[in-house]
C-alpha cells in the first residue's frame, strides 16, 4: 500500500516546543498512522550527546513546502504472526519503523506474560529482513546483501540509543 509520508531529513520545528530540528524516522502502525521521531538540532550540557529525539504526530511539525512522498509499505504483514529468525523472538507485527537511512524494521508484540511481573513482554523492533512470516516475502541472497549495503540497519549500539519499546517512556 502506497502512503503519503513526510520526506525523511525534512527540516522542520516542533509547534509545541518551537524547537527546530529535523525527521529522522517514521512509524507506521496497524491501522496506517504515521508518527515521526523528530530529532532537535543540539547536544545536551550534561553529556553532549545528542538532544533525546521526540515522538511526535504530523499535526506538531511545521515545515515549509510540501515534503511529502509515497512510499509502499507492506501493511499486509501488520497483524500477523511474525519470528525473528536469529532469537526466535515471536508475536504480532504490530507496526513498522524506516530511518533516515532506508532501513525498515518491524515491531513484534509477543501474547506471553511475564510470570514474575504479571506484565506483558515489551514489543520489540527488528530487521524486516531478518524475520519470517507468512506475509513475509523473503529475499534472495543477492537481493539480501544488496539490500544491507544500500539500506544498512543500525549497529546494535546505535540501535539502542534510538529503540523504541514504548513511545511514551
């Protein structure tokens, strides 16, 4: 399915903070809203690392221009069951990620309770590529790598820094 999105790397300015910055990911979910990571411009004085990013609806950025493009996403995965292939991890594909840099994960929402807690697993994002499933279409060996190199995911570092388990925490 074809959605309309803003154009990753859009600069822009959060009307409720008036801070500036720029898109860096969106977030597509099981009934095709899109959501967006804003990242603003700046480190923090305390650690100079990077300004934590903000999840933020279309309706807060203020951008000039029309920044948006279609892009398919293949939304006929979302609501079934999904594995990733390297820890077995498993559940429903509740929603999609893309970054700024082209790679597409999805977010898989297992239906176990944790014993101890009483509380639900937390939904975990991967790779699409590294998942199954039967609406899955999995690539061929050349498509695979040349889809890492021309979309790479983040290294387990990075990736932690912007993972997403819960967008309110």
């Amino acid at each position: 399915m074809k959605i309309k999105v803003i154009k990753l790397g859009t600069e822009c300015e959060d009307k409720a903070t008036k801070t500036k910055g720029r898109v860096t990911h969106w977030i597509c979910d099981m009934e095709y809203r899109i959501d967006y990571l804003f990242q603003p411009h700046g480190t923090s004085p305390e650690d100079g690392q990077p300004i934590k990013k903000l999840y933020l609806e279309t309706a807060r950025l203020q951008f000039e221009g029309e920044p948006y493009e279609e892009v398919e996403v293949p939304v006929e995965i979302l609501g079934t069951q999904v594995t990733d292939k390297a820890s077995g991890f498993t559940g429903m594909a509740v929603s999609f990620l893309r970054s700024i840099n082209g790679c597409f994960h999805v977010f898989i929402q297992p239906s176990t309770i944790v014993e101890k807690t009483g509380c639900p697993v937390a939904k975990t994002d991967f790779d699409l590529r590294e998942c199954e499933g039967a609406m899955i279409t999995q690539l061929q060996t050349e498509e695979l790598e040349r889809s890492r190199v021309t979309t790479p995911s983040p290294e387990p570092s990075d990736h932690d820094r912007f993972r997403l388990r819960n967008p309110l925490d």
